[in-house]
C-alpha cells in the first residue's frame, strides 16, 4: 500500500499560521483535487478543523485524533496504525497534514508531491526537512507566478538504497 504526502510548504517550511494557508494558489488547490479525488485523505483533527468544506467531497476522509469530536462524513482513527488499517485496498491514501501527522508518516510514506513556494511566510506550522540522503528528488516542475508566489511542484521518493530512520 503506497503512502503520498501531499503538501505546500514556503522556504522557511511554513505549512499554516492561525490553522489557515497563508497563500492562496488556485493551481495548488487545483492539483491537491486532482491527486487526492477518489482516494484516501489523512489528516489531524486540526487540519479537518481548517477545511471549509467538510468532508472533502469524493473523498474517504480519516482523521487521527484522541478526542472524539463531530466528524459527518469523516472516520476517525487514534493513531497512524489504525487510519491506515481503515483504508480500503482499492484506493490511494494521501497524507495531507498537520505538521504532527506529516512527522508520524514520512518514516512510512514511499512518496512526497510538494508545492515548494519561493516566499518566506510567517506562520506556526512546519513541514519538516526534506533528508536528502533518505528522499530523492525526481521531478521538479516550474510553476508561473501567481499571486506573487513563485512556485514548483516537486515529486520526491523514497531511496531505495537507504534502509533508515528518522530517529
């Protein structure tokens, strides 16, 4: 079962400030929808708090959380062990935050699609470094300018001669 994390991240790794984007990039969202769509989306309690729409639409939604909160339309799972198990075969599972579930499954995930955004934003949720020795860089698409951003949309993988921890 591959695991992608899905993610925008800015220069300095900010991923949110005050549970919002701090950007706003039309052809981000629009690539997270075409990727995430019919499959499986993860996520924190905080990430599913920040949705305007929820659940997201044509989507199996899990979100990890200790607390049992409402969630219409979403499955909630405990731990990154029991959302996976929750997952049907038949689909995707893309991880798509925050900072604390993104820590918990980059040790597992085979795949990262990131919009790397060439700003530095204030905020207070991270993505965590990219190990270059553990994560391969294998397709890097420049983005035109929008919003005043300028932007890639970067797939990196697993390397496959690497056998370690984040630990």
């Amino acid at each position: 079962m591959e695991i992608t994390i899905i993610v925008a991240y800015s220069d300095n790794r900010v991923i949110g400030n005050k549970n919002t984007l701090p950007w706003r990039i039309s052809s981000d969202l629009k690539s997270f929808k075409e990727h995430t769509v019919n499959n499986t989306v993860i996520m924190g309690r905080k990430t599913w708090d920040s949705l305007p729409i929820k659940p997201l639409p044509n989507r199996e939604n899990i979100v990890i959380t200790r607390n049992n909160i409402l969630t219409n339309g979403a499955v909630l799972a405990k731990s990154p062990s029991e959302a996976i198990s929750l997952c049907k075969p038949n689909k995707k599972i893309f991880i798509i935050g925050g900072s604390s579930i993104y820590e918990q499954f980059l040790p597992i995930s085979s795949r990262i699609l990131a919009t790397e955004i060439h700003s530095l934003l204030e905020g207070d949720s991270f993505f965590p470094k990219i190990q270059s020795e553990i994560w391969l860089e294998i397709d890097r698409k420049p983005q035109f300018s929008e919003n005043n951003y300028n932007y890639d949309f970067v797939t990196y993988i697993k390397n496959p001669k690497t056998l370690c921890d984040y630990n």
